[in-house]
C-alpha cells in the first residue's frame, strides 16, 4: 500500500493538501505531556467529575435494565468488547514483519453498542438520566437512595410525558437521544440534517419520535431546534456542542478500556504506548473519549482523530492558532464541500469546546477518503465478520500513518522509534442498527475497490 503524503504542521504545503482534499497526516502542535482539566460549564471538570458519571450511570442502571432486554446481561449498563483482530492487522498489510513491527491492532467495537447502536450511547444515557433525575426530584418522583425503577410506574410516566426532550443531528445522536428519551416517557423531537438517513427517521418515528426534516447541514438543523426549543415549555434541548453530560458519559468509556487493559494484562507505559485512532466529526465524542483516556492512563496515551477529506473541521481548528471568542472555522472557507458518505462525520464546523478541550490533549489526526472507508469497511467483514457503517471505518488508516514521513518523525519527536510494543485501538464507532440492504451495497462498493486496487499496477 502507498504511503500517501503527510505533514508536520510547520509546512504551509499542509494546507495546500487539506485545501485538496488528499488524505494527509496532521500532527497537533499545542499537544501537552499533562492534560489540564477542561474547562466546561463554567467550572474546572477532571476525573472527580467523570467518576460521578460513572456512579450516575450506575445508579440507574436498573431503570434502563428493566426498559431494554438487551441490557439485561450487563445489568443495566451500556458497554462494549476490546477485541482482538489479527486478521485484520494482516488485511491491513500492518503484520509485523523483521524491522517493521508497529506493535498490535485492537478493535474497541462501539458498534455494537446496545440500544443505540453508535459510540454515542454513552453520552446519550446520561444526557437523558441527568434529565429524568431532574423531573423526578422537581416532582417528588424519586429520591437519591431509592430504587429508580419506581420511575416506571404509571404515575410517574405521566409527569415524565409532559417534558420534551430534543435535539439536533446528523442521525446518531438523534437515535441514541430519541430511543432512550421515548423509552423513558418523555416526549421526543428529532431534528435531523440533510445528511441524516432515511432508515434513521424511519426507526425513531416507529418508537413514537417527532423527527423534523431540514433541508439544510448540520450547523443550521442546530440552530434551529435549539430557537425552537428555547420558546417552547418543558423542553429540554440536548445541545451536542456545549452538552456538559454529553461529554462526560463520552469520557466514562475510558474506565471500560482501562479495565479491559487490565485484564488483558497490558500496561499502558513508554515501552508499551498506547495508539488510539477515533472517527471525529463535530469532535465531541472523540473530545470526550481523548480526555478520559489522557486523564486516566497519562502522557503515554496517543489519541488521534480520523476525518474525511472534505469535511476536516477538526485539523483545521486545531492547526490554526486559538482565536478566543471565535467560532471554530468552517472548512468551506479551504474551499472544500463537505460530502461524504460517511453521514455521522459529516460536519463542517467544529464544536468549539471540543476543540479547547482537544487542544492539549490530542496527538494529531489524519484525513481519510470516501473509497478508503469502503474499502476498509469491506476488509474488516472479509478479515472478521464485523459489519460496521463508514463513519465508524475513518480510524483504520491510522496506524499506518505512523509509518509516513511526519509520522517517523512525531515518533522521533516522542522517542517511539520502537513501536513493537505497542498496542494500537482503533475505535469502530456505529452500525449495529444498519439495514442489511444498505449495508450490502457498501460491502459490495468497497469490494469493487479493493478488487480495483490490487488490479493496479
Ligand atoms: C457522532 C459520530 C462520530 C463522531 O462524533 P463527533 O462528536 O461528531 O465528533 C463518529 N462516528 C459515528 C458513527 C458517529 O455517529
């Protein structure tokens, strides 16, 4: 496979390569060894803040056992495997060979996660539980202490159908949000971008979901169901760019990964870094999981975000010098358009505080194209019986970034010459929900791809 070109920050080429839509490697210049607390909600959130997530989503954890099957297993409790997947590293032509070994691939398989079906599953319940806690103590319905499936009784329900719970979005997180939000007795209203799937509004409305249509991108959906929201009583608009509760249930996953880890027996130190490489679109869910990860596990984490070439909003932010005050730049301004098919990355501004958040805390990122997800969609099915939707496929070219020009020297840089000890988790973040039909047509795209690729000289 051709390494494609890359760049350190420092050459302005970098931007004539972002300005074309090539896939290239970025490395973030304002990383730092040790990650401050993010400043969110005006106040200073660190791990004491991710641990009262983690009791949030624990405390409830019965209510959502008893409303979803699928969560009986795990007691109520939304996770994911850490798989192993070595016929994929080998797919990927990244098997260690003699004086080419990068260490090992995992899969941290998102998803499949239950109820939602995307790695925005986390941050939706306890968006949606921070919301139920708040009706129920408002209403005398529960307190701290008792068991919250007394929130399932009739009476209950009744106060809880009387709030709207709403939010905008480009599909997953208006599934995650409108699944849980109905379950729970809420009323819930979806406004989706035009980007958004057709299956995705067909699902939510057959769970009793208001979805509105926009014809408009993701940014200008926002807008308007958050105007909507804020004239409209008991609405509770869930606001995926400044959502305190969206990004700390993102985070939580860190402590499902240390674990993992552990019982893996794999420690996370210089000999043994630790690669991690996230779909990024708006940057909040990687920003969430990036800033759990950092403040768990230390500097010898390396998170990295994987965007498409026509919607790199993130490399864009993070490569120009922080402009306080300012909204993120949109990546209209490169000249590029923002199509993909890759619809949960498909965003052409940046969540500002995704982006302070990200700033200390992540390595870098790489762009990817369309073909390039279809193909590695395709190759994950073919190497692992795993079915995962494109959004979710943008991490797997990471780990060969590492070999490139800019990616020898970030390692020269960290002193990660030698990665053979390394472990590399790339995150597979949606497609447990997909429609079979839809998903076979983009099996078939990327075998037609790959069989075109190997065709060529
Ligand atoms: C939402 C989503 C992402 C990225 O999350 P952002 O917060 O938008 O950066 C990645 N993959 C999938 C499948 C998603 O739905």
């Amino acid at each position: 496979m051709p390494v494609a070109e890359s760049f350190a920050v420092s050459e302005p080429a970098g931007w004539g390569l972002l300005r074309q839509a090539r896939p290239v490697l970025w490395r973030n210049p304002a990383w730092q060894a040790q990650v401050p607390a993010a400043q969110l909600a005006g106040q200073a959130q660190g791990l004491d803040a991710m641990e009262a997530a983690q009791r949030q989503l624990q405390r409830f954890a019965p209510l959502l056992a008893a409303l979803f099957p699928e969560l009986q297993a795990s007691e109520g409790r939304i996770r994911s495997p850490l798989l192993a997947v070595p016929r994929m590293q080998q797919a990927l032509g990244l098997a260690p060979a003699p004086g080419a070994d990068l260490g090992t691939l995992l899969l941290k398989a998102d998803h499949r996660l239950p109820v939602a079906g995307s790695v925005k599953a986390r941050g939706a319940v306890l968006e949606v539980l921070s919301i139920v806690q708040a009706v129920a103590e408002r209403h005398g319905l529960w307190t701290p202490g008792q068991d919250p499936q007394v929130l399932l009784l009739p009476a209950a329900r009744a106060v809880l159908a009387r709030y709207t719970v709403a939010v905008g979005s480009t599909g997953n997180l208006g599934l995650a949000i409108g699944t849980l939000a109905a379950a729970l007795g809420f009323q819930a209203c979806v406004h989706m971008s035009a980007e958004a799937r057709e299956w995705k509004k067909q699902y939510l409305r057959a769970r009793g979901v208001t979805v509105i249509e926009h014809a408009t991108d993701y940014p200008q959906a926002l807008a308007h169901g958050r105007a909507k929201a804020a004239v409209q009583p008991h609405t509770h608009f869930v606001d995926n760019e400044r959502s305190l509760a969206l990004f700390l249930g993102y985070s939580t996953a860190a402590f499902e990964l240390q674990a993992q880890l552990q019982a893996l027996g794999r420690s996370v130190d210089a000999q043994h870094p630790l690669m991690v490489y996230l779909p990024c679109g708006v940057g909040g869910v990687p920003a969430g999981i990036a800033f759990g990860l950092r403040q768990l596990l230390g500097p010898h984490v390396h998170c990295w975000v994987g965007e498409p070439v026509q919607s790199p909003c993130v490399a864009q932010a993070l490569l120009a010098p922080p402009l306080p005050g300012q909204a993120p730049p949109s990546v209209y301004a490169l000249g590029l358009n923002n199509t993909t098919e890759a619809d949960g990355l498909c965003v052409p501004q940046a969540s500002d505080l995704a982006v302070e958040t990200m700033r200390p805390v992540l390595a870098g990122g790489f762009t990817v194209a369309d073909e390039r997800l279809f193909m590695d969609l395709c190759r994950l099915d073919a190497s692992e019986g795993l079915q995962i939707e494109p959004s979710a496929a943008a991490g797997f070219s990471g780990p060969q970034w590492l070999t490139s020009p800019a990616g020898v020297d970030w390692r020269l840089a960290h002193g990660l010459e030698d990665l053979s000890g390394a472990l590399h988790v790339v995150w597979t973040t949606g497609g447990a929900l997909v429609p079979p039909a839809l998903y076979g047509q983009w099996r078939a795209r990327g075998e037609a791809l790959l069989a075109q690729d190997t065709a060529a000289p």
